[in-house]
C-alpha cells in the first residue's frame, strides 16, 4: 500500500486495482492510509473548517429513488415549501452568525422553477454580496443551470451516486437516466460552477469494484466538492431493510478522494454523524474539511426525512455553532468562517 500512497503524492492515477487495494484497508494500513490524508488536507487548508448553512427548501420530489425517504410515492412524508420570506430569515440568521455559504437543497420540485428561484437568489446575492450561493436541487436543464449561474448561484451540488450504468439502475427507477445525471454534471462543470459530486456507501447492491469506480470518475472528473457518506435506510423505501453503510470504508473513500483531489472541498457528512456521535471527528481525521450545519427552521427539519434518524440537533443545527467550535477544539480544529471558496494549489 505505500508504493500506491506514494504513486498518488507524486500525482500518478491509481488503477482501479489499487483503488481496491486502498478501499480494504483495515487497522495499520486504514490508519497509515487516512493519516496521509489528513496531512494532506491540513497542508491545505490547516487546522481549520469550513462551516456552510444547509436550507432545505423542500421536500417534495417528482423522482422515486429507491433508497431517499422523500420519494414521490412515499405517502408517509411530511411535504413542506419554505416560502421566500423564510429562506431570507434563515440567510439573515446564518450571516449573523458568521456563516458565509448558503445551501439552498431540495427535492426536484418543479414548484422552484427558473421564474421563482432567479429572483431569489438574486436577492440573496444582493443583501449578502460576500457569501456563496450553493444549489442542490436535482437535475435540470442546460438553460436552467445557465440562468441560475447568471442570477447569482456559485456552486452546484450533485452527487453522480454511482459511476456504475447497472448500479445507477439498481438504486433508481426506470425512467431515471445515467446518461442524463453524467449530462447534468458536465454542464455544471463547464458552466463554471463549483461543482460537488459524491455517493452512497453500502447502498444495496454495491461492490467494492463499484467505488473503486466511482472514486476513478471523481478523479477524472475534478469536481471542487466530494460528498460521501454511508447508505441509511429509510422505512417507507425499498431499502428499509438493508443495513447502513460501513463506517470504515466510508472513512477509506474519503481519505482517498482527500488524496486524489487534494484541493477538494470534502464534507464530513450529517449520515455519518447520524451513524456515530464522533462522525465529524472521524471524516476530519479522514480528510473532510467542511461541516453544514443546518439553518432551516427547526419546525421542519425532522420532515426532510431522505434516511431514518436524521440528526437535526446539537452540532448539526446552525445555532449551535458555539458547540461546534468546542467540538472541534476538542481535537485540534477550529471553525474557519470565510466564505472558502475552491482553490487549487498550482
């Protein structure tokens, strides 16, 4: 494994066959692998994260995915729309805390047209000029993607969910298109958004060849943000009864990534957090480097139900921050507030 590690710090592509190698690494070399990693990120970035508020505009959805407790044919979720007046609350309330980054994150819900979503964001853009304006709502069209870069929106959340054409179909209904996510991303990409992709570790039916996969489009690729978390199943899916994801191999993925885009902005995810109380430790001693803490109202947060159990409270919720601080102090880190937008190290 060091002759692989040592090969990635001198920039050559790993096979998918080392891919796999790194993936099972267990004990010494899992250790060996994310200390790298976390080297790696803190020559970066140091000993500083990045914090980006999460609004969860919605969540509703048009798409069955067979894994995300908000699939349309799910009867037992609780539907909201924030209106625009809450989301601009919620901004104010997350820029007076410091946080420069906006995520603005809902199902794909074509009540959030062009014509509803351009306004606001302008609007957001103009009473906070100095902080970023992320999207993740799904795939759209090439224009749609254009207008919204026009009218604001800096960066674009993703996830491909599997590089994999048979997984892909494994974990999605008929009518939903690999090609058209691939589409989807590489307009992103090109459009000048900072763009994040990831995936899902332990959805039914995935092999570790299957990440190695993913992990050699990610490289290929080169988006500015990586999101990989592990798989929770959600009662009213498909899924219900599959296990979660393995902590482990979610933590190799990361590092990986860490090392493979050294630059790329790496969340330490709320799934792993929902999985382990050190789950923000645990993905920043992988390599993360940004945590999202949660900026909608609290009166809905419990309803944006994609998996069971979803931690809502403590460090995960945006007025919390004062405990996040103390959290991350506890191993060394501390919050970085800046609006951290990506840069690549020449």
């Amino acid at each position: 494994m060091k002759s692989i590690l040592c090969s990635l710090e001198s920039g050559v592509q790993p096979t998918e066959k080392e891919l796999i190698t790194l993936l099972c690494s267990r004990q010494q070399e899992a250790q060996h692998l994310r200390d790298f990693a976390v080297r790696t990120a803190r020559e970066r970035f140091g000993r500083s994260i990045f914090v980006r508020g999460l609004i969860e505009i919605s969540s509703y959805c048009k798409n069955d995915c067979y894994y995300c407790g908000l699939r349309a044919s799910n009867a037992t979720a609780e539907r909201y729309r924030l209106t625009d007046e809450q989301i601009l609350e919620c901004c104010q309330a997350g820029y007076k805390a410091g946080i420069r980054t906006f995520v603005l994150q809902g199902g794909e819900d074509s009540y959030w047209s062009d014509e509803r979503l351009v306004p606001l964001i302008s609007k957001i853009d103009s009473l906070y000029p100095d902080a970023a304006i992320t999207l993740s709502l799904g795939e759209r069209s090439d224009e749609s993607y254009r207008v919204l870069r026009s009218a604001g929106a800096e960066r674009y959340l993703l996830r491909h969910e599997a590089a994999s054409r048979a997984l892909y179909n494994a974990i999605h209904p008929a009518r939903m298109s690999y090609d058209n996510r691939l589409r989807a991303i590489k307009t992103l990409l090109a459009e000048g958004y900072q763009t994040g992709m990831g995936m899902m570790i332990g959805v039914p039916g995935q092999r570790v060849e299957d990440i190695a996969e993913d992990l050699a489009l990610i490289a290929t690729l080169r988006p500015q943000m990586v999101g990989i978390g592990p798989f929770i199943p959600h009662p009213a899916t498909p899924f219900a009864e599959h296990p979660a994801g393995n902590i482990d191999l979610t933590l190799n993925a990361i590092a990986i990534v860490r090392l493979l885009l050294p630059d790329a902005l790496i969340p330490a995810t709320t799934a792993l957090a929902t999985l382990s109380n050190e789950g923000h430790r645990l993905a920043i001693e992988a390599g993360a480097n940004v945590i999202m803490p949660n900026l909608s109202p609290t009166a809905v947060r419990s309803k944006y139900a994609i998996y069971a159990g979803k931690a809502v409270a403590g460090t995960e919720a945006a007025e919390n921050l004062t405990a996040l601080e103390a959290e991350l102090a506890e191993f060394g880190y501390t919050i970085n507030y800046d609006k951290g937008d990506y840069n690549e190290h020449i």
